[in-house]
C-alpha cells in the first residue's frame, strides 16, 4: 500500500532543465510544422493589427483638435473611416483568432496523441517484471496526467510568439509617437520580469509534486475499485481504512494544486498597480510638456497611453507564459522518462521471420538476473527437439514460469542464449514469434467483452464454426450454448461472471482457435475439477500432438506422458529424464511425487463416500 505520508520537496535541490530534452519537445511540435507556421503568421498579423486602434485613435483626436482650432475644416468620412478602423483592426484580430485557436489545438491534439501511441507501444515492449515493480496507477498515469499536461505547449507558444510581436510592434509605435515617453514607459518593464524568476522554478517543483500524488492517488483508486479489490475490502471490513487513505492522498493533492496555481501569481499584485502606474506617469510627464509648451500633440499622448496596455499586457502575458512553459516541462520529462526505459525485445537491427516453424527450442547456458540484484536462473541448458513435449516441475518459486517465460521473449536472459530452430530468439521479429506460441496460464484474464471476441483475440478472423470446434474440444461449448445470449454473453470485468474453471476452459479454447506450433501451459488445468480435468487433458494430447509443448505443473499426475520432464530448483534445473527414471533415482522429483500421493490417500480416506471421485 502507498504512504498516506506527507511529502515535502526542496526547491533547490531539482534537476535543472536539460537542453537535449528541450530539442526533444522541439521534435515533438516539429512533427506538425505546416499547422505550427500556420499559426505563427495567424499571431504576426493578429498582433499588428492589435496596435492599430491606438494609431487610429491618435488620427482621430488630432482630427477633432485640427477642426477645433479650424472649424468646418475636418472632413467626415475620413472621421467616419478612421472610426470604421478601430472597429475592422480588433474584429478581424479576433476572426483570425478563432483559427489560430482550432490550429493550436490540433497541434495539442495530436502531439498528445502521438505521445500515448509512443508510451503505449514503448510499455508494451518492457519486460513484465517492469509492471510487476511499477507502482500501481504510474503506468496509467504517465499514459493519461502526463501526456495531458503537454497538451499545454503549443498554445504556451503560441503566446510567446504573439507576446513578443506585440512588444516589439508596441515598442516601434510609442517611440515613434514620442521618444521621450517611451523611455519613461520602458523604465518600468523589468519590473515586471524580476518576479517570474522564482515563480517558473516554484511551480515546476510544484508541478511535478502534483503528478506524482496524482500518481498515487490513481493507483489507490485502481487497486480498490477493481473486482479483487472490492473484493478483497469487503472480507477485511477495511472501507473505512481505505476511505482514509483515499482522503489523505486526495488532501495532498488539493494542497499542492493550491499552492501550483497561486505560485507565482502575487508577483501580478505588483504589476496590476504598475500597470496603473504607468498611464498616470506617462500622463503626469506628457501632460507637462504640454502644458509648459514643449507639444502640443494631445492625440499622441492619448494613443501613447492606449498603446502602453499593449505594450505591458505582453510583459504580463511573457510572465506567465514563461511559467507555463517551465511547468509543463515536467510532463515531458516524466513521459521522456518512461520513453527511454531500454525495450525488453531489442535485439538485431535486421530482424526475420522464418519460412517455417519446427518447434525445435535451445537454451544455452542461460541465466537471469532481476534489478534488485536477485537471480531468477542460473546456467540454464535444456534442449526441446521439434514435437516434443517438456514438463517443468518444482517446488514454488523455483523459477519455473520464469524459465518458460523466455520462449515468448517475455524476458531476455542476462547471460546466454535461446534459440529458436537454430536462431537467436533476439534476430528474430518478436510479433511473429509470438504469433507462433500459445499460452494458458494458471490466472486466466478475459477482457471485459463478449465470450466471442474472447475467444477470437488470438485469431480475429476465425469463422463462428471454428470457434465452436475449439470450445467443443476444451468442453466449454455446452456450457457456453445453455447461456441466454450465447457467445454474445459478455464476461465482465476480468471475465468475473463465470467461473474459475469455465474462464480457463475458454482460455484453452483460444489458444486451440490459434494453433500455434509452440505450446506453453502453466497450470492450464489447475481450476479445474477431476471430470473436466480429464477431459481437457484429452484435448491437450490431442492439441499437443505434433507441436512443441512446455508444460508446467505442481500435480505431478499430469506430466507422467511428457518426453522429458526437468526439475527446476532454485533458478537451476536439478533434475532431468522420464518418469520413470527420475523415480528411480530418488531425488527431489521422487521425494514431490511421494509427498502428493501420499497426501490425496490421505484426502480421500478423509472424504465420505458419496463424494470421492475417481
């Protein structure tokens, strides 16, 4: 469970921004350069045309003071006109912002997109002892919260962009309407710049707190509202507790988002009343001048005023967006992160498929080291000719599914080799590999569909017939057929509607419906009773015949038949024959075979009679 403990994080020991991660953000956006230039010239002229209502405004008051000093000289229309353009300038300002909103979104949209797409296939090649270790909720999140948060960029940019044309539009204006108020309106900006220093490093350290409580919190949510979950809460009466942990987690979350969005916010305290400052000095200075004769352009002065919000309005927006962007960079880096976790199936640049699968499997002094430093194998060699089938059997924990786990490349091994009808299993295509190896495992999980499309994961295109073929051969289709809507019956979470031994029979029946050349079962029948298990065993030697088979199994009576049965012991294989030939010798394999029927005479001595089974 996760720690409901508070954490405090200490700004000045963060990791400072990396400038190959800020060219990896860069990549990212370049992907949609036709949109992004779009967007720019969209942001150039809207910003220009920002400034024209304060040039029309100075034409306007000059106007007027012309025809007060000279009456019945002014002329109309051009007031008429000059009207007209303090409305047309913003109007088509704010029409060419509706596209630039649309094209900025799309840019989000889809660099998100892109994102997850790369995190979704980046995690699907990990090794599964990567989201063994993996807190719950981090994988989901990194995939939902982080990605998200980036979406924030390219409109960030954007207002960079639109920021600093504004500024510099806004500065060539109000020295060309007066050089001298200009200094006096310029002297005030870096005011308005010192405060952000702090802020974009307060609220990225906030930032990245925030994501991962989030992260904590999602894994929270999903390990009690899943059905082993709920389950598991109701037993041990712990909703109160979990309701607790819920509340502890959430209230650090709701702390930090606080503290995240008044960050770097009291600094436009300052600059509101700067803002107000500016206009009443720019007046008091210009206002001198004319009264003491120096000029005598009042319109200059009202347009200078009027462009002066345009010229700190861009400061302020610099600010922000300069926050903005130092925060957001933690949702790269956090994606990023994940992104550069080395691929479990790497392997030849060039990699093949074969003609032909035989099914002949070789591992070469293999071992597997986990890390946390613990090893799963140690100098491991076995060889499975084409057809045969091969019994793993041990103690718990041995490292039996571990061992068998390296056919499908679910992990590489550390040192060593598997080879695949002569190949390394690494120079070949791990999709077609795949494609070729079916496994039913011990926990049989069924996606939340319908019984048909659990059946068909494995081969999609299979006709309805071939379906019920292979539900007939795992003796799941009476079963199946007696349900009121059939093979459209959906399953539930997990496939929790159905029973421990019908999920698994339908787990067979898949694996059948793909015919693989390689077979890997790991406990396939364990939930299963003594009736059905004999008769699914009839339909694996049935399905087995002909293909490579790796068979995992703690009741030694369902490997007798295998052509060669390995003892797996701590990490190693300990023992190796027949049957027959590692009774004789003895050993573990002799000592797990006594054990077990020893203790089912004693279970069934122990049962009434009218319950034994044969």
């Amino acid at each position: 469970m996760n720690s409901t403990k508070k954490t405090y994080i200490d700004p000045d020991h963060l990791p400072r921004v990396q400038r190959t991660t800020i060219w990896r953000v860069v990549s990212c956006l370049g992907q949609h350069r036709t949109a992004a230039t779009l967007v720019v010239a969209i942001v150039v002229l809207t910003s220009l045309l920002n400034v024209l209502p304060a040039i029309f405004l100075k034409e306007i008051i000059d106007l007027l003071e012309g025809a007060l000093a000279h009456p019945s000289t002014g002329d109309p229309r051009v007031l008429f006109l000059l009207c007209a353009g303090l409305v047309a300038g913003p109007l088509t300002a704010s029409l060419l912002g509706m596209g630039q909103k649309y094209l900025t979104t799309l840019i989000s949209e889809r660099v998100m997109f892109d994102l997850r797409q790369r995190l979704f296939d980046h995690l699907h090649r990990q090794p599964l002892r990567y989201f063994v270790s993996a807190r719950p909720g981090e994988i989901v999140s990194s995939a939902l919260n982080d990605v998200q948060g980036t979406g924030s960029v390219p409109g960030a940019l954007a207002g960079v962009v639109d920021s600093v044309v504004s500024f510099a539009a806004t500065t060539a204006l109000i020295i060309y309407l007066d050089w001298r108020l200009a200094m006096v309106g310029l002297a005030l900006l870096p005011i308005f710049v010192l405060p952000t220093l702090g802020a974009g490093r307060q609220r990225k350290t906030l930032r990245r707190a925030t994501q991962a409580r989030m992260a904590e919190l999602t894994g929270i949510l999903m390990e009690t509202l899943s059905v082993s979950g709920a389950h598991m809460i109701r037993l041990f009466g712990t909703e109160a507790f979990e309701r607790e942990r819920l509340g502890a987690k959430g209230e650090e979350v709701i702390d930090l988002s606080l503290k995240q969005a008044l960050a770097g916010r009291r600094f436009q305290l300052v600059m509101g009343l700067f803002e107000a400052l500016g206009p009443a000095l720019v007046f008091a200075v210009g206002g001198y001048f004319v009264l003491v004769g120096h000029t005598r352009a009042i319109g200059s002065l009202v347009a200078f005023v009027t462009a002066l919000k345009r010229l700190y309005g861009p400061a302020t927006a610099l600010a922000g967006v300069h926050v903005d962007l130092v925060t957001s960079y933690a949702y790269f880096e956090r994606v990023f992160r994940v992104l550069d976790l080395e691929s479990a199936t790497a392997g030849a640049p060039d990699v093949i498929r074969l003609p032909r699968v035989r099914g002949s499997i070789v591992l070469d002094r293999v071992s597997l080291s986990f890390p946390d430093g613990q090893h799963g194998l140690r100098d491991v060699s076995m060889r499975i000719e084409a057809g045969q089938s091969v019994a793993l059997v041990g103690p718990s924990g041995s490292g039996k599914t571990t061992l068998a786990g390296l056919i499908p490349r679910l992990d590489d091994p550390t040192t060593g080799r598997v080879l695949l009808d002569g190949y390394d299993l690494r120079c070949l295509d791990v999709k077609w590999l795949r494609s070729h190896i079916g496994v039913v495992t011990q926990e049989t999980f069924l996606f939340h569909a319908s019984i048909l499309d659990n059946l068909r994961y494995g081969r999609p295109n299979a006709s309805l017939a071939e379906v019920e073929d292979a539900a007939r051969a795992a003796c799941i289709h009476d079963m199946i057929a007696s349900l009121p809507q059939g093979y459209d019956t959906l399953v539930g979470n997990r496939g929790h509607r159905l029973s421990g031994g019908e999920r698994q029979r339908i787990a067979i029946a898949r694996v059948m419906l793909k015919d693989p050349q390689i077979l890997i079962l790991d406990e396939a029948t364990s939930s299963l009773d003594s009736t059905n298990e004999a008769l699914i065993q009839t339909a694996l030697e049935t399905l087995r015949r002909g293909r490579t088979s790796v068979i995992i199994a703690h009741r030694l009576s369902t490997v007798r038949q295998a052509d060669q049965i390995l003892v797996v012991n701590g990490g190693m294989v300990t023992e190796r024959g027949t049957h027959e030939s590692l009774l004789t010798e003895k050993g573990c394999y002799a000592a797990l075979h006594a054990e077990q029927f020893s203790r089912r005479s004693t279970d069934r001595r122990m049962m009434p009679p009218d319950v034994i089974v044969a």
